[in-house]
C-alpha cells in the first residue's frame, strides 16, 4: 500500500514548486530506494545535490509510512562529507529549506573547522539526522568514546565533489573513514557525487571498494551549453612575456562586470588576487563596496561575509581563487571570468559552471589572457570542451603517514583490535596492496617507536591493553586530536591591526622577510607592518601607495597532460584556414615564428639552439607543463654533462625549457635522439636531481601527517625552519639505522610519483620517441623562445635595472 509513499510525496513538492526533475534525479532516487551504491556524475549546477538529498527523504518516508511527519531524534540519517567548508553552509540552507516545506521533524547540522564547542556538545547529545562534514572533522569524530553508536541509525554516506577529494591524501582519509562507518551501520549506502572526471569508473570503484560491491554510475546526459569569450588586445607583441598583458586589459573587465548582475573573477594565485582587486579599484573606484576579494587566506568571518553577500547580490563582482571553484547555489553569479590559463580542462569546466549555475541555463565564461600565447590556449581549451575532453584523476597508493595518523586517531577514541582494522583497511583501494609486515612495522612505529626510535619514549604512543590497541595517556590525545588532517602548509601567522581585528594569515617564509614599516596587502587593504609578536603579526593601516603583494607557496600551477596534448594539436593549426579568432589574432607572431625557426606540429618536438651575448642557449619544446620540464630539464642537462662536463643554468614554462651555458651545447642529429630516450629513466632521474634534498622535504610532509614531529598548541606553533630540522633529524636518524623504514621509503616514492611525475614523464618520452625531432639554429630570439628566456631573467636577476625595462630593451633590440 504504501509502496511509493516516500516517491509520490517528494514528487508532490517538486510540483508545488514546479521543478522537474532529471531523468539522473529519478535514477538516482530509485537506486536509493533498492538499497544501492554508486557514483552520480552530472555538470555543475544540474542539482546533484538534490540526486542523493532527496533520495534519502524518500527513504526514510517509505521506512515510515505512517509518522514520517512526528517522528523525532532519528539519529543520524544521512553523512554528507564536503571538501570545503565554504560548501557546507550553502548545502545546509539547501537542505533545510525542503525539510521545512515538507514538514519534517529533521534536523541539518554542520561540523567544520569553524563549528563552536556549545554546537558539538549539542551535536554529541543528540545527533542530527543530517550531518555536514570535512574529511578532517569527520576523523575527529572517530576519537570520541562510544562513537560506533553516532553511525548506527546511518543509512546514506554521500562524498560530495569526489573528484576534488580523490587522488589526494584527504581523499584516502575519506576511504578510511568509509572503511570503518561501514561496519559501524547496520546497513550503509554510500553515494559519491561528482562533476567533471575522466576516469568515472575507477572513481566509483575506489569510493566503493571498503563496501565489496561493484556498484552504479548513473550519468546525467544534459548538454550544459558554455559560451566562452576569449578577450583579444587590441596590441599583440610580437615577443610576448608571462604577465605582461593581464593587468593592462583590466579596463576590458569593467563593461563585463558593469553588464552582469554578478561576476566571478578568477585568479590562479592568492598574490595575483590581491593585485587584480587593487587595480579594479583604481581603474573604476565606482566600483567601491560593490566589489570583494576571496581566497583561503583571508579571516574567515570576513570570507562569509563576502559568501553571504553573493547571495543576497549586495556584491557586484568577486575576485576569487580556487577558493570559489566549488559551491552549491549562488543563484545571482551570471558571468565568470578566468584571467590567465586555468592550465586544465576540468577545471575551467568547474569555474565556468559556477555561472548560469541552474538547469537549463548556460554558462558564460570570458577568457583574459596575461601573456599573448595564452590566447592559443584559449583556442585549445574551447576544442577539449567540444570533445568533452577532461583529465583524470589518480588514485594515490599505500600513503603510510595517513594511515598512521588514522591508528592513533582510532587509539584515542575506542581503540582498536589489530586484526580487525587490518582486515578494513585493506578493503580500501590505497591500502589493498599492503604487506603484512608493512602492517606489523606500522603497529611497531605507534607502540614501541619502531626499529629507530625505541629509545624515546614519545614515540610510545600506544599501549595494548588486553589485545585493544590504546592511548591512554591525556596528553597524547590531545595533541593528536589537535593535528587530524592532511593538509601541510608553510607556518601560517594571523596578522591582526594594533587596534584590534583580524585580517587573516600569511605564511611565515614571506613575512620573515620583510621588516618593521615595510607595506604589504592582504584582504585588499595595504598595511604596514609594525611587528611579530609570537605567532601574531601585528599591523596597522597604510596609506602607501606602493605594497608587496604576498607570495604564498604553491604559487605556480603546472598545465595538465590533456590540455598539453589539444595544445599540441592547436599549434598545428595555427596558419591554416581553419584557425579561429584566437589564431588568426596571433598571425604575425606565428609568421615571425616561422620565419625565424619552425612552428612544431603536434607530432614533432621543436629544439631550438640560439647563441647571443648570454651564452648559448637550448630551447626544448614538449608543451608538458611547468612539472614535467623541469624534470625533464635536469634529466637532459645530466644527459648532456656525460658527453662533455658543463654547467647550466636553467628555466621553464608550461611550453618548454632553455638550457643556457657559456660554451656551445653538444646536441645535434647523431645524439639528440638518445639524449630524449626513456632508457634508465629512474637511474637518471636519481643522478640529476638532489633527490635526498628533495625526500627529505617529502619527509617533513610525512612526518608531520604521521604524528612524528608535533606542530605546537594552538597560538604557538612550531615555526616552519625547526620542524624541517626535527624533520630532517629524523630522516638522518631513519637513514642511518633504519634504512628500509616504511616513511622512509614513502618519501622517495612521492619524490618520484608526485613531483617528478615520473609516470607523466616517462610518457612524455615516449610520445618524444616516436615523434620528428626538428633542429633549429635562428640568428635571434624567437616568439616561442622569448617568454622562456625573460623567466630565466626573473630568477637570476642580478643586474640593477628593473625587469620589465629590461625585457622593453630587449623587444626593441629583437625588432
């Protein structure tokens, strides 16, 4: 009788306010209703949310078909894990609203970084039936006494924008937690939502593998059209520089921003932020109060504000990072602008979504270049977007510091018994091809110290009392609970005026820089710094003119292997008839390309040799991105060193690389061919690289994630220098006397894996062997090669002149 109740009454709503669902929506909530798990993949703004939300209302209707309406306190009826903090107040407000309008006795709560102590207690007394959480909070969770009983009532696990969380460490705190709440519940649905990933079906596979079920993809087939803009100057230089254009096309945003009722304005870095917030201002001032500035480094309260402020379209335009990417609803935000390359596909697809963020509405996304080759990558990407070209995210294996971490977590709240938690953990993907005696060793590390470090007895963390793996020591919990999580940055220092309020952070490396009176900007304002007090930089307001702009680490994002290889194809293209707008705007710069040298077609590598005042320079065009070249410059400078002893110095883009030297570089038809092989790869990557350096800055990662080196009590934390010296004390100790040591091993692994990239390079090899190697010798610098020479400049910059009229000098010498 009541067999679709919990169906007909969602579908009555739906009516009342005259949505239709999506043919995805009902697919989803019928595989809700069967008691199974999957992946939902639809484009941005489509109602993802609503997919698995909704099910889970319908759900619980059916199981109470009578007192759907009175029933109270149900416990914890729907987790819903988000990856930014920023999403959980819009999903909240989402989901409330419905349970209201239905009548429901539910309660939505969110638990965050930002959640008070008073809401916890509340939250640990009586949980609510539906729970909005980071990764991190959720593990915090898992340190409470008696917390198997939160995840009895469960019934639906939903991992919100999976593709952010997967092929990250924050993604394998994900699987661990699932690995564990799957034995909590009775019986556990779990549902990943995600948007643009290239690899749906492994992702449905890692996300499902602690439940032993091969699970459901349910796809949406909605076309959500883009219109993308490309901004072409009215002057193109023929020899263009990184950042030389994006600041002086800002008076082209203000028509755009004047036009829409919201714009996103989207900058790849948290310093270039600042500065284009600035410079709006300055060029239209009417713009004051209507205009604000987001990125993760800004007081929080202030972030909310702006958060707020969109949905009520008190704002008139936001410049944002990645901060904005991700985001449920912001009803009023019509048009996106991304300045400068976005350097992968899926995440342009992301940050265009974010406008016409509603069914049936299209997105609007201009494209501002900052240096003129950018506009190719603007011809590049509008192709990957019509052959639904998206990048894949890869799943990260055996990462040893978290599961660390996750022993101690488990060892602070319940405990655990060894075997059990084994036999879960290895029902995760990134743990599945785990060691027995990797497993022992991990158990050795949190009882006794391991191998090394038995002599100390804060290594002792764990004590096994009657077969259950325990912390019994307060201290320890403390701390622990203190540093869950998997994200490690620079020190971060609050900067706070004299006169009181916050403004945010700032990293430590940048701020130990300066001195008392220099002028920064932070949060859109200049301010002067008067001192560093503890872990608190104190500052008060300026009326300078001039500012440094922050750099934050992790500045520099790297071009994706998808993106490189439609690039590769649109350079092919560049003087043919079926060139677009983005092109043909570049003619002359191609013409001159090709005068001097060669335009590389997609397959070919172009290696041009150039010899001027500064020596001789080499100049390697794969089109890999920023990563992957200076892998691949130190492997081919070692290469080059075995025929004849020379030094280089060395710079890159997303492009290429130059190798520049003061003797001529030995590289022609008889070696060029063996110089790019992939033979004895992993050998060569080991000779050219400071590769214990580069572990031991790994290390320092790892050891903080697993607990060997404490951060400090809040207020003073470890300053960045002495955790890399505990670190690096550590990894001499590890070197020494416990040369196989599993975090030992998981450095110079990530070395490999995740800087070096060593899969993508291999690859790019190979794709190099089996390409047509062109030679070139041009009499002067080329358009292609002069971005890559200026970088160089940047960096070993030691003459008094200022860069940019350097780089005038030398166009008008090339011209």
């Amino acid at each position: 009788m009541h067999a679709n109740k919990g169906n007909d009454i969602i579908h009555q709503w739906l009516q009342q306010h005259q949505l239709t669902p999506f043919a995805f929506q009902e697919q989803a909530w019928q595989a809700i209703l069967n008691g199974q798990s999957g992946l939902i993949n639809a484009p941005t703004g489509c109602g993802k949310t609503y997919s698995v939300f909704l099910g889970a209302l319908m759900q619980f209707i059916q199981f109470n078909p009578t007192n759907w309406e009175t029933q109270k306190n149900n416990g914890l009826q729907l987790l819903w894990i988000t990856p930014l903090r920023a999403l959980a107040k819009d999903i909240g407000r989402a989901m409330e609203e419905v349970i209201e309008q239905l009548g429901l006795q539910w309660k939505v709560a969110i638990r965050n970084g930002d959640t008070s102590t008073a809401d916890r207690a509340k939250q640990k007394k009586q949980m609510p039936e539906v729970l909005i959480i980071t990764p991190e909070s959720l593990h915090l969770l898992l340190t409470q006494k008696n917390y198997p009983s939160y995840f009895n009532s469960l019934k639906i696990l939903a991992v919100d924008e999976w593709h952010e969380l997967m092929g990250s460490k924050r993604g394998v705190q994900t699987e661990l937690a699932i690995s564990r709440i799957a034995n909590c519940a009775m019986q556990l649905q779990v549902w990943g939502i995600s948007a643009t990933i290239g690899n749906l079906t492994e992702a449905k596979d890692v996300l499902l593998a602690p439940l032993k079920i091969a699970g459901t993809i349910i796809k949406a087939d909605i076309d959500k059209p883009i219109n993308v803009h490309t901004i072409i100057p009215d002057e193109i230089d023929k020899y263009p520089w990184a950042g030389h254009l994006g600041i002086k096309l800002a008076h082209t945003l203000i028509p755009i921003i004047a036009e829409s009722k919201t714009t996103l304005i989207f900058i790849n870095t948290r310093g270039m932020s600042e500065t284009w917030y600035q410079t709006l201002l300055t060029v239209a001032p009417e713009l004051a109060g209507a205009i604000a500035l987001h990125h993760g480094s800004i007081e929080q309260e202030l972030r909310l504000w702006v958060e707020e402020a969109l949905h009520t379209e008190k704002l008139k335009a936001v410049v944002c990072t990645a901060s904005l990417d991700l985001g449920v609803d912001f009803r009023p935000v019509d048009t996106v602008i991304q300045v400068g390359s976005p350097k992968g596909i899926a995440r342009f697809l992301q940050r265009a979504g974010r406008s016409g963020h509603r069914p049936g509405e299209i997105s609007k996304i201009y494209f501002l270049p900052t240096h003129s080759l950018e506009l190719v990558e603007a011809a590049a990407l509008k192709s990957a977007l019509i052959e639904g070209n998206v990048e894949s995210k890869n799943p990260l294996l055996l990462c040893f510091d978290v599961l660390l971490q996750y022993l101690c977590t488990l060892a602070t709240g319940e405990g655990f018994i060894a075997k059990t938690i084994y036999d879960e953990v290895k029902s995760t993907h990134c743990f599945a091809d785990m060691q027995e005696n990797e497993w022992q060793e991990l158990l050795q590390h949190i009882t006794t110290g391991g191998n090394a470090l038995q002599a100390y007895d804060d290594y002792k963390k764990v004590e096994i009392i009657d077969g259950i793996y325990k912390i019994t020591s307060r201290r320890i919990a403390m701390r622990h609970r203190m540093h869950i999580g998997t994200i490690v940055s620079d020190a971060m220092l609050k900067v706070k005026f004299l006169s009181g309020g916050y403004i945010g952070v700032i990293e430590e490396y940048f701020i130990s820089r300066l001195v008392p009176g220099d002028v920064f900007t932070l949060a859109g304002r200049n301010v002067e710094l008067v001192m560093i007090k503890e872990m608190t930089v104190l500052v008060k307001k300026s009326t300078a003119k001039k500012s440094l702009i922050p750099a934050w680490m992790g500045g520099r994002m790297s071009l994706t292997a998808n993106l490189g290889a439609v690039l590769r194809r649109t350079f092919s293209e560049a003087l043919t008839p079926q060139a677009g707008i983005e092109l043909t705007s570049l003619i002359h710069l191609f013409k001159l390309q090709k005068e001097l040298s060669h335009i590389p077609l997609h397959n070919e590598l172009l290696i041009e040799q150039i010899e001027d005042k500064d020596g001789f320079h080499l100049l390697v065009y794969p089109f890999e991105g920023r990563q992957v070249h200076e892998a691949l410059s130190a492997i081919l400078a070692y290469r080059i060193g075995q025929i004849q002893p020379m030094s280089f110095s060395i710079s890159m883009n997303d492009y290429g690389f130059e190798l520049l030297s003061d003797s001529p570089i030995p590289v022609d038809d008889s070696n060029v061919r063996e110089l790019f092989s992939s033979n004895h790869l992993l050998q060569h990557i080991q000779q050219s690289i400071n590769n214990t350096e580069m572990a031991k800055r790994k290390f320092r990662d790892i050891a903080v994630i697993g607990g060997l080196i404490f951060q400090g009590m809040p207020g003073e934390k470890t300053k960045a220098r002495h955790l890399q010296s505990s670190a690096s004390l550590l990894f001499k100790v590890f070197e020494e006397f416990d040369p196989q040591n599993i975090l030992l091993r998981q450095a110079y692994n990530e070395v490999l894996e995740q800087q070096m990239d060593e899969v993508r390079l291999r690859l790019a090899l190979q794709r190099i062997e089996e390409s047509k190697i062109v030679l070139r010798f041009p009499k002067k610098l080329t358009p292609l090669s002069f971005p890559i020479v200026v970088d160089g400049l940047n960096r070993n910059n030691l003459s008094s002149e200022k860069l940019e009229d350097r780089i005038k000098k030398m166009q008008q010498q090339l011209s």
